[in-house]
C-alpha cells in the first residue's frame, strides 16, 4: 500500500508566458486543502519550513512583478480587431512611468491633454455601454482576462456593444468617469488589475458607474471583483455584472442603491 501523500499544486499565476509556477502542496485533511492562503503553516524547529519560507518569496516577488509590469497594448488591440472591436488609446496624467503612477494616484484618476483631445474630436453616437480596460495595479491581469471577460459579457447581453473599447495606461477607477462623461455614455464598464495579494497576482475587476463624471465616489460604483481562474470565473463574472447593467437602466443608478441579485443565494 502507498502511504505516499498525493499532492495538490498551488497556482501563482503570474507568469506573462501562460506558464505557471507552482509548489506542490500535500494534501493535509486541513483547511489548507481549501485555499492557497497561509494557514496552518506549522514550524521547523523555531522557524516555518524551507518550503514556506520559498513559496512567500515566490509570491512576493510575483506580485512585485504584476505591479511594476507595463500594459501590452498592442496584444489588446490585436485581440479586440479581432473582435471586430475598434480601440482608442488613451493615457493618464501620469508623465514619468510606473513609479510615478504608485507615488501619485491622482494623476491616474484623469486624462493627459492628447486623449483628452482625441476624445473632444470624435464623433460617434453616444454608447449605452462603454468598456474601459486600463491597468490598474496588475498589467498581468488584465492582459490575462479583460477579452474573455467582455467575450462573456456581450454573450450573455441582449445587444451586445459595439462601441470602440478605451486602453488606459497608467490608469484608475476614477479615470473611466472622465471618458465616460467626454463620450456622453450612459454606463461605464471598467476593467482594471486588482492590487496583487501574495496569492493572487492576476485578480481583474470590473467596475460600473452610471452617468459618469469627474467627482463620482466609489459608493456611487458597483465592483465585480477577483475574477481570475482560481476566483471567480468568466461565465459567473459576466452574468452579475449584467443583472447589474440591467438593474443600473432601471434604477438609473449605480453603486449603493443597487444590490447584487447574486449576493441574495443561500449558502448550502
């Protein structure tokens, strides 16, 4: 009889190749069969093991990484053409990179002056829906799950949109107030990466506010988040935030006046 523990690996999912590291994990008839956060580490002698101390570091250095990684914007608008999707590529007010970005978190909250401009030239039709995909605090999740989530998302849409999706560099939350209002659309839908947690690198989450403008508070905003391959899946994610765009036209609102219907099932 093998009495061998059988293993369980841990995803990191950081990797921008697709290729996971992992560290293999034995089963252990605890809760840490359950998640990958640090419980029940137990010790070596006065110190936790060889092993836990390597998977800390790998997760740190992971979610370093995700945090200080540049947006490929050009892998996202391939992928949106093929889509039929058009792009625009915008940029905060961050001038001097990913160190800037962190120190100063209001000039991600707006437009530089060119795509401010870029947006005050066009001339299209108001959109219902306007997706906003900027890269928050993890390039790696949004390079990893923004297509697939707005595949699901207009899958699972009556109408699916058409408007021309905005690449945010350099971006936050509060940025897709401002391109909201410039395109006069009724509700935006923005995708941005989560801040890493040292066992999540690449969490992506989606945030929609109705009739968009600079000064909207996170209150006046409702927020899908952890959507990722060990969190919340595609299909999962893109049928709460429709019942919450449908919601959102009924109520004419956004954030605390809008509850999840998701939210209301009883636990089993």
């Amino acid at each position: 009889m093998n009495n061998t523990p059988k293993k369980s690996v841990i995803s990191t999912g950081a990797e921008r190749s697709g290729e996971t590291p992992a560290l293999a994990l034995p089963h252990t008839g605890t809760i840490r069969d359950y998640t990958p956060a640090r419980l029940s580490l137990g010790s070596t002698a006065e110190s936790i093991s060889t092993h836990e101390h390597l998977r800390f570091q790998l997760d740190h250095a992971l979610a370093r990484d995700a945090v200080h990684a540049e947006l490929d914007i050009a892998m996202l608008s391939r992928g949106l053409a093929e889509r039929n999707l058009q792009t625009l590529a915008l940029h905060s007010a961050v001038e001097h990179g990913r160190r800037e970005y962190l120190r100063r978190p209001d000039l991600g909250r707006k437009l530089d002056a060119p795509s401010r401009q870029l947006l005050q030239q066009l001339h299209q039709p108001p959109p219902d829906i306007l997706f906003v995909i900027a890269d928050g605090l993890s390039s790696l999740a949004v390079e990893r799950h923004a297509l697939p989530v707005i595949d699901a998302i207009n899958a699972t849409l009556a109408e699916p949109t058409t408007a021309p999706v905005c690449l945010v560099t350099q971006g936050r939350v509060a940025i897709g107030d401002e391109i909201g209002e410039l395109l006069s659309a009724k509700l935006v839908a923005l995708l941005i990466g989560e801040r890493p947690g040292l066992s999540s690198a690449d969490s992506l989450g989606v945030y929609l506010t109705w009739n968009p403008h600079p000064g909207r508070t996170d209150a006046e905003r409702n927020c899908i988040s952890n959507i990722r391959a060990e969190g919340l899946g595609y299909a999962e994610a893109a049928q709460r935030i429709v019942s919450l765009i449908q919601g959102a036209r009924t109520l004419q609102a956004t954030g605390v006046s809008l509850k999840d219907p998701s939210n209301n099932r009883v636990l089993p």
